[in-house]
C-alpha cells in the first residue's frame, strides 16, 4: 500500500519540522517586503508548453481532456495538445508568469511576490529527486536594475541564515557574459545551445572532458582549442573578493564594461543589504544554468557542508512578454526546500507547550474534556493518551511527535501534575 512511485507520505513529526522550515522562510522574506500569493495546481497545456519551460515541458504531467471516448483518443494519439487541455504546473515561474498577465492591474509597479507550493515533474524516481516536491519562490517583477538581484540574494541569505546554515554563498554568473565568451572563442550561435550543455559539465568532467566532448559534438574545431587554452591557461593569486578584477580575471580579455559593472554593482548593493564587506558572492564564468528562458544575471545557493545547491534562479525579462503582450522585467531565486529540510535541525517550536495526558480506562470523558479544555485555554497543545502497559514507549514517542510536557490522569483527579518529556 505504497504511494505512487517518486511521491511519498509525510508523517505528523516530519510534516511539524516542515512547517517549522517554511515558517522560517516565510517570516524572512515578509521582513524583505514581499507578498505571497497562489497560483492552481493546474495551468491551461498550451502555456505549459509554449516553450519557455525547457526540459521541464517533456515531464509535465498533462490531464485528458474531459468526454474523450476511446475512439478519439487512439485518434488524437500522436498529439497531445488534442488528447489534453491542462496539465500539473513542473514549477512556480510559469504560473507566475500567467498570474502577472491576468492580475497586473491590481498589483505595485515593482511586484515583490513568495510562492510557495509543490510541483510535478514524471522525473525518474531515485534517491533525492521525486515527483511531487515542494517549491519556494520568490521573485521581483518590474524592476530592471541590480537592486532587483540584489534583493533576493540578501533575502534568500538571510532565510538561509535564520535556519542556522550560516556560511552560504552565491555564484553569481550572466548569460550575456557566457554569450560574449562563446562568440570570443569562435563558435557560432547555431552550435551554443550544444556547448552550454557541454560547459554545464565543467565541474564533474574538468576541462580536458569538456574539449573531447564539443570535439565529438563537432564543435568549430578553432573555437575548441581556444576555449581549451583559455581553461587550463596558468592562473595566479588567489581571487576571494567579489569586485571587478576578480571578475575580469576569470573571462577573456575585453570583457563589456557594461556586464562587468552590472555584477559589480550587485555585488556592491549586496555588501549594503548585508552590512558587511565580506561580499558571500563568488563569479562562476563557467555557471550555465539549464532553463532557456534565462536573459542575464544567473546564480545558485552553495552551503560549504554539501557539494549541490540549495537553490537558485536568474533573470528572465522575456517570459511575461508572451503573456501580456509587452515587456516586462523579471528575476526570481528558488530555494531547494526538500534539500534545504534535510539540513535543518529544528526543535520544537519556541515558547510551544505540547501535553500529552495520560489516562486510566475509568477515568470519565467529562472529566478527560475538562482537563484538555483548561490546558488549550492557556495555550498548550494536548493530546489524550489511554494508559498501556509500556508507557515508556508510550512516552518515547510522544517526545519523538513534538510533546515536551505530560500528566497522568486518574478518575477524580483534581489538578494536573505536569512533567517534562525528556
């Protein structure tokens, strides 16, 4: 009696430590001015696969459209925009997206929105990667300077931070620069697309696997040969500040001021919002990115206790455009919650009283009704336990559920001897 493969149940004690993590996050990014709002589980197939959503639109689950018989859908067999009319959002951007188009009348010039809820990719099922998992969003829609970036990545630390996973960072990178670099070393704009997915490999194959690799792709053989030379070329120093040498240091000669200074100023906007000059930024010229509908600055969470991200995004200034019609600026960062819980260690809620009462078989329902009415009055959270014989597991387990206090109850008891669950 499992559930479907790549989903799973989440037990009362898990699901609290859940709620403690987004309850975290919530408060942090409210604190930073931004607004949560909800968006349907469920968007029209037609905007899910518009092509904005990259490789996430080939593992959207899509919904059958309603009446269909079985002579129509061997019919409709080779389209799917015939056989469905919705489909489960595979992420919170999208839905974003459409919700801007339809409600920017009601909304602040600048939108500065939290989106929270779980999403739906038919992934193949293994360790850490499910189905059904939840995302937590924020982004600023109608601003297109670096304050925008800026803001996020200072609201997302500081979630970070509340947590108690200080020492995060952001490599922070721009596809206009990685354009720049790939037209620098020669290769065309046709054959890019290739070359991101072959760059995006740099760190699990190094760079002598990632010139064999744009070689068996058929790569412009000169272009290899100078992104080659321009990887393994002799570096000295050692580069930590986030400033402009250290961003021109890491790419080609003749880098656009205007990029250069586009980093430069989040990064500086960055040190304001975190009051410190030790900038948790760091410029990753080789930082790719998979969506498509990234248009400049790129960037991803990194925490020194694990070798992935915990989150990420960038600035996608085309997307609401095919929506509404008309431009629109826009940046967002997503937070990998489910890595993010993993490593959380979070107690119970501050301040919470939890009781557990345990009670004997005789003792009357009045009486167990009264006792639980005077401890949820002042605040407590109770749970009624019948007495069995090994009340130590029973204990045990009513610690491991989140209950710090607990009283036995007897027929007649008067008032209530409370004890720590330890």
């Amino acid at each position: 009696m499992n559930p479907p493969r790549g989903m799973r149940d989440i037990l009362p004690a898990d699901k609290a430590r859940r709620e403690r993590v987004l309850s975290v996050i919530r408060d942090r990014y409210r604190a930073h001015g931004f607004d949560e709002i909800e968006t349907p589980a469920l968007e029209e197939y037609s905007r899910l696969h518009a092509g904005i959503g990259g490789d996430n639109e080939k593992l959207a689950y899509n919904v059958l459209r309603r009446g269909l018989d079985a002579e129509a859908i061997r019919a409709a067999a080779e389209d799917q925009g015939a056989l469905a009319d919705l489909g489960l959002r595979y992420d919170l951007t999208v839905p974003l997206a459409r919700f801007y188009a339809s409600n920017r009348g009601q909304l602040p010039g600048v939108f500065r929105s939290i989106q929270i809820g779980p999403v739906w990719r038919a992934e193949r099922p293994q360790k850490g990667r499910y189905r059904q998992f939840v995302q937590c969003d924020i982004d600023i829609i109608g601003d297109d300077s670096s304050r925008a970036e800026a803001e996020l990545m200072v609201a997302s630390l500081d979630a970070v931070d509340a947590l108690g996973l200080e020492g995060a960072s952001v490599r922070i990178n721009d596809r206009r620069v990685l354009e720049w670099m790939l037209d620098t070393f020669g290769f065309s704009a046709e054959e890019r697309p290739g070359v991101l997915i072959t760059i995006d490999k740099l760190d699990k194959i190094g760079p002598g696997g990632v010139a064999a690799e744009l070689r068996e792709r058929g790569a412009d053989a000169a272009a290899v040969d100078a992104f080659e030379a321009f990887l393994t070329r002799p570096q000295s120093g050692e580069r930590t500040a986030f400033a402009e040498e250290q961003i021109r240091t890491a790419l080609p000669e003749g880098a656009p001021d205007e990029l250069v200074g586009h980093l430069v100023g989040i990064g500086q906007a960055v040190a304001v919002g975190r009051a410190s000059a030790d900038v948790p930024l760091v410029f990753d010229p080789f930082l790719v990115r998979g969506m498509g509908y990234y248009t400049g600055t790129i960037f991803e969470l990194a925490h020194p206790s694990v070798s992935y991200s915990l989150g990420g995004g960038g600035r996608y200034d085309g997307m609401i455009g095919r929506f509404l019609g008309q431009q629109v600026p826009a940046v967002g960062f997503s937070l990998g919650f489910e890595r993010l819980v993993d490593l959380v260690t979070t107690g119970a809620d501050a301040g919470e009283r939890a009781v557990v009462l345990i009670h004997d078989a005789d003792v009357p329902v009045g009486e167990l009704v009264a006792h639980k009415a005077a401890l949820v009055a002042s605040g407590a959270r109770v749970r009624l336990e019948r007495r069995t014989k090994n009340v130590k597991a029973l204990l045990e387990r009513s610690a491991a559920d989140g209950y710090t206090e607990f009283a036995t109850v007897a027929a007649g008891t008067a008032g209530l001897e409370l004890k720590p669950l330890s």
